[in-house]
C-alpha cells in the first residue's frame, strides 16, 4: 500500500502524481510557451512526454537506456547517449529549454555533476532541472525514512530487504550498486552547479521535498 500512496507517479490520488502535477503548474507558469518550445531533455523518455499534460513543438530526449529509443515520432526524439557527454550528433543544436528530472543525483561524483551542469547552461538560455532534496525526511527512490544518512552497509540491507519505493537491489551486488549510484543534493550544492539560477524548493507537508535550479 505504502508504494501506492506515495511512490507511483502514474496512479491518480498517490502523492507522487500530485507532486508531480503541481511541477507541472509551476513549470507551465515560468514557460507559458512551451508548446512552441524545441526542449532538450536530460534523462528522460519519450513516454514520460506522451503522458504529458502538454507537449513541447519538438522534445530531444538523452538516456542510456536503448529501450527509450525505440518508438520515434513527429515532435519527438530519443537518443542514446550520456548526459554528461553528449554526441557529436548534438555538438551544434540548440534548444529554448533543458529539461531535466531527477537525474543529477545519479550522474556519478562531483565532476560528473559539474560536465552536466556545464551541458545545460550551454544548451539553452533557460532550464529546468529537478532533483530530490537530501534533507527532506523520507529518501525518495527507497521510500525509507531517512536512509540518506544511514551508513553505507545500512543502506545496502534496506536496498536488498525494503519492498518500497523504486530501487529493488536483487542482491548484494547490485545493492551496493544501487546504493552507491545514488547522492542527494543539498541547496548549497545545486547552487555551486547552477549558481545563475533561482532555487525553487518544492514543498510537502510544508517541508522541501525537492529542488529545482530554474532560468
């Protein structure tokens, strides 16, 4: 039940899905022309812009997952590629807005989050990047409370044994795996990697639940 009140983002009435359309307001309020907007999008998929409330003039989205660039479509386009390095492909284009959500804290280290820091302020003159706030109380691909600040060797056991939430390690391997690709940011932090944005904290129950550098 826990899964289905808080972490599914597709299931009306579960707060991931209210979350996730209060975004939406807030994102159609600083880009009224989004629908005529060319919008660059860092780790998304395709089907997450098909289940839009409303689609951008033409989306490019960048994930390393060969599964999402399957299906192309007029006003939609998938590539393969690593955020932090994109291809020579897109070595010249540029878009109204870079997109992305949830995915700096995933990239992999300092210096990762720096090269796709420096992708998106030189993709466009404004964008849009969400990522979940370290110090709100529930860590949020687990759905465990507080196992952001829990020791390494914690956080694998509730990866292998916790049955909430996004992330299911299938063992101790890719428990440490999952563990390990995981680093929440703080506000300090996404102001380092987007020192010319506005920090908008999204809020839950009156807490910042995320974080989200804006132009």
């Amino acid at each position: 039940m826990l899964k289905t009140t808080i972490a599914d983002p597709d299931r009306p009435g579960s707060l991931a899905h209210a979350a996730r359309a209060r975004r939406w307001t807030e994102l159609l309020r600083c880009y009224p022309d989004l629908a005529e907007m060319r919008v660059l999008d860092l780790g998304g998929t395709p089907g997450s812009w098909r289940a839009a409330p409303l689609r951008p003039a033409h989306v490019v989205t960048v994930n390393l997952d060969p599964a999402t660039a399957r299906h192309d479509e007029p006003g939609l386009t998938a590539v393969v590629a690593d955020a932090c390095d994109l291809p020579s492909s897109l070595a010249h284009e540029r878009f109204d807005l870079v997109y992305s959500n949830s995915l700096v804290e995933h990239v992999g280290g300092h210096s990762r989050r720096c090269r796709f820091a420096e992708t998106v302020r030189g993709r466009a003159a404004h964008h849009w990047v969400q990522t979940p706030y370290r110090y709100f109380p529930i860590e949020p691909h687990w759905v465990f409370p507080g196992m952001q600040f829990l020791p390494f060797r914690a956080r694998v056991v509730v990866s292998q044994r916790w049955p909430h939430g996004h992330i299911r390690s299938a063992g101790p391997a890719q428990a440490v795996a999952d563990v390990a690709e995981v680093e929440l940011l703080s506000a300090t932090e996404m102001r380092a990697y987007f020192p010319d944005s506005d920090l908008w904290y999204e809020r839950f129950a009156g807490l910042p639940k995320s974080l989200v550098a804006r132009v």
